[in-house]
C-alpha cells in the first residue's frame, strides 16, 4: 500500500464530490440533511477488526488528521488488486461519518 497526498481540487472534484458512491462504499441516503451509509455497528466493528496493522495505521491517522488539521486533509491511497484499499476506505468513511455525527448531536 503506498500513501501519498493528493488535491481533489486539482483534478475537478469539489468539496460535495461524493467519492464514496463511485467506489461503492455504501448507498447514501438522506436524513435531516446527514449523509447516511446504513453500516450497522455490528457490521462496522467487524470491519475495523478486518483491517491489517498497517490500514490500520493508516486510518487511525487520517482520522486524527480529520480531527486536528484546520485545512482540508488530501490523501492517496494505492495498492495492487486485494490489497485491502476498499476495506480501508470503507472504514475510514464510516469512522468520519461516526465522528462528525456524533459532534454536531453531542
């Protein structure tokens, strides 16, 4: 697997450019306008438990990066075919919709 960064910006994409629907990470639906993926929790904690030490770094720093950066955070993630890259993807984008909505109620 091989990380660099990346601009979406640079390539098009705009800050409501849903990624995620053209990876088919999830079908979005709509509530209260929150972006909702349906993962269940017993589906997501079964995922985490997936990911391989180094997605899970991986992740764990793009989510504090999420977290801390008061920039947009750009990254690139690559890897052969089976890899995990889907897995990691998957996790990530769950992890930050868990994250933000939890802020925005809590």
């Amino acid at each position: 697997m091989h990380i660099r960064t990346v601009n979406p910006t640079a390539h098009g994409q705009t800050n409501s450019y849903d990624l995620g629907i053209d990876l088919v990470l999830g079908h979005a639906t709509t509530d209260n306008n929150i972006i909702r993926y349906n993962m269940s929790d017993n589906e997501y904690f079964t995922l985490m438990k997936s990911l391989n030490y180094e997605q899970t770094q991986y992740m764990f720093d793009t989510i504090y990066q999420l977290k801390t950066s008061q920039h947009p955070v750009h990254r690139f993630l690559s890897g052969g075919a089976g890899t995990g890259k889907s897995y990691v993807l998957k996790a990530l984008r769950e992890t930050a919709e868990r994250f933000y909505v939890q802020k925005q109620t809590g």
